[in-house]
C-alpha cells in the first residue's frame, strides 16, 4: 500500500515538474526561427555538384538569413526516391519537423498524400504541379522560371558556336526538360538564326556515365557547344577534354573546365525558401503555387567566363536581360514548330498556368533522334 502510493506521488511530482518547465510541446506552441523545424528530402546528395549541390546550398543561406541552426533544426534525407519519400517523411514527423520540403518532380504523389494524412505538418514540392488541384491547405507548389535564365545562356551558345550545331545532354522527354532547352535554343537562334541544336536524353536525373556517352556522341554528330540539363557537371568535363564549349547548369564549373565552360544558368533556392519560412513562422500563409523568375532574383547566372564567351555576348545577354526585366517573355511568337507550323503568332505570348513549366511544343531547328515527333509534339 505504501509502496503503491509512493511511486503516484513520484509520478504527479514528475507530471507537475514536465508542466512548470514547459515541456518540449509547451516550448513549441508558438513557432519561432529558434525552434522551428525544416526537413528536405532530396533525389540526390550534394556529391553530385549539381542540382541537389544547389538545393542544399539554398537551404544553408536561408537558414543563416532566418538565424536558424543548421545542426539541430534542420534534417536532411539524401538519394530519396519512391517508396523511400514516405518513409523518410514520417521519420522527418517523428523527429517533430513543421515543414518538409522534396525537391524532385517524382516526389509529388508521395507528398500530396502525406499532406492528407498529417494536417498539422506544411508540405513543399519543388518543380511539382499537384497542389492547385489538390486544394490542401498545408501543400504547396514552387519553382523558379528558368527559361529566362537558359534564354540568356543560350545567347552565349549562339554567339559561341562555328559549327551551327548545339548539342544538349537531357535527363528525361518531360516538359520541365523540354521547357528549358526549348528556350536555350531560342536564345541562340535569337542571336544566330541558323542554329540547330540535337538533344539526347538519358532517362535518368543523374546518370554520369551516361551523360558522357550522350556528350560524346553528340560531339561527333558535330556539336561545338554543348548545353545539358542532368544533376551533374560531366558535359562540361566532356567539354573541356574534346576542346569545345559547354554552357553548364546548376552550379559554375570554370574552375573545372576552364577551356570549355561559357556559364552556368543557377536556381538561387533561398529566394523561395525565405519566403515560405518566414511567411509560416510569422503566422502567414503561403500561396498554393509560386513561382520566382529573374525579377525575384529565383533564376541567377554564374559569372561568364572571359577566356571562352564570344565578343559581344555580355552586350547581347544585357539587352535580353532588360527585355525580361520589363516583362518581355522568352516564348513569345513567331514561333515555328519542327514542321514548319505556326506555334505561336507573332506577339503571342505563352503564359505558364502553374509554376511547373509545360512547354511540350518541338521548335524548328530542334533535333531529337529516337524519339517520335507528330504536330511538333513527342509522342
């Protein structure tokens, strides 16, 4: 009996002592930049010297903008893909995380139904296009509008190139690829109406191995300059060992290709990520679908290179620049499909109606051998 009553008053002492000190809930019912906790679960790691290089590198200057502490607030899930994306958000739940943040299109399905299951908890896909339809409140969509960034970088290329012929390393026939390499082209043929670029694709984000065949290959079908869109550097590497150009993407890579690398359109994560953080702690709410372009300073592009870009490229880059920068958008008509139809009408503008671009159109002068095209779209 006496024991039985010792160990109740042991325990209400214990419940009262976690009470008046606050416990970790209590200390959590108001989210501040000193508690709040951010997980991200990437496709990657930042091995790759690329995208996910990139995105994590945006998540570091957000959280020194916000004063929020890198080693215990936030927690990082690397080389994440299917079934893996729930399993790594419920540990991310269980460890106490108020916004998790994937950065990979395939993440979305996996996010969306998280979403569904844990009100409490505020959802972010990067380059995803599920949360306008989906119409949670804790889910949302955000990208940045690269287009402008590769328009710009294509000028380089167009100004670049003796042969005509761009070459460009593609990850996967989808519309965010499609999207961006549609514009790097039309930014070389805005300055170089001959131009014809062959585009190869992996089927794979990040495949190094692979992404060096594809370069390689379309070096011999005469490419001199080569673009790519794949979460590593190697086409630039390519580049500089076969002494052609490269333009690269996500992260500058002069010092590792010197002779090679022209420039290398970059995201700047943080844009977005201060944005929604700060919006959240503060009380806020977040818009369902954001997208941030050169304007917002979303889209950057690394320093250019003065031992490789062609005379007048700064100049021709500065004009598109301030044409953007008063509202001008890079797919604005005419423009001709590969067969030779009218795509869009001159002045006719195609406008993004979310984040996620969903360009699908084939452009004339655009090359993609293997794959089936029908009305200027692959089938």
């Amino acid at each position: 009996m006496h024991k039985v009553f010792f160990s109740t008053m042991l325990l209400l002492a214990g419940l009262l002592f976690f009470t008046a000190c606050g416990g970790d809930d209590d200390e959590r019912q108001e989210l501040t930049f000193e508690n709040v906790r951010l997980a991200f679960i990437h496709v990657g790691s930042t091995a790759d010297r690329g995208y996910t290089y990139r995105q994590h590198a945006g998540t570091i200057a957000m959280a020194r903008a916000l004063g929020i502490n890198e080693d215990t607030q936030i927690q990082n899930y690397w080389n994440i893909s299917g079934d893996a994306v729930t399993t790594s958000i419920e540990e991310a739940i269980n460890w106490g995380a108020d916004m998790i943040f994937a950065t990979s299109f395939g993440h979305g399905p996996f996010m969306e139904e998280a979403a569904r299951r844990f009100p409490d908890v505020q959802f972010f896909h990067a380059t995803g296009n599920g949360a306008v339809a989906a119409g949670l409140p804790n889910f949302h969509n955000y990208f940045g509008n690269m287009s402008q960034a590769r328009f710009m970088s294509g000028i380089a290329a167009g100004l670049r190139t003796e042969t005509n012929i761009l070459g460009f390393v593609a990850a996967h026939p989808n519309s965010e690829v499609i999207t961006g390499l549609t514009a790097f082209l039309l930014g070389a043929q805005s300055v170089n109406p001959d131009v014809e670029m062959y585009v190869m694709f992996m089927n794979q984000w990040n495949n190094p191995t692979m992404e060096r065949e594809i370069a390689e290959a379309l070096i011999a079908r005469g490419a001199d300059v080569l673009g790519q869109h794949a979460d590593s550097p190697t086409t630039q590497l390519v580049a500089q060992e076969n002494g052609v150009w490269s333009v690269g993407y996500n992260n500058c890579v002069i010092a590792q290709a010197p002779d090679a690398t022209l420039m290398s359109p970059m995201f700047a994560w943080e844009v977005y990520l201060i944005y929604a953080v700060r919006t959240i702690v503060e009380g806020g709410t977040v818009r369902t679908d954001v997208i941030y372009g050169w304007e917002d300073g979303m889209v950057v592009m690394s320093d250019a290179n003065p031992n490789t870009i062609a005379p007048g490229t700064l100049e021709a880059m500065a004009e598109a620049e301030a044409r953007i920068m008063g509202g001008w958008n890079v797919f604005t008509g005419p423009i001709y499909g590969q067969d030779g139809t009218q795509i869009l009408a001159p002045g006719v503008t195609f406008v993004e109606p979310l984040s996620a671009p969903s360009w699908a159109y084939i452009v004339q002068g655009l090359h993609l051998p293997g794959l089936n095209v029908v009305g200027n779209r692959i089938q």
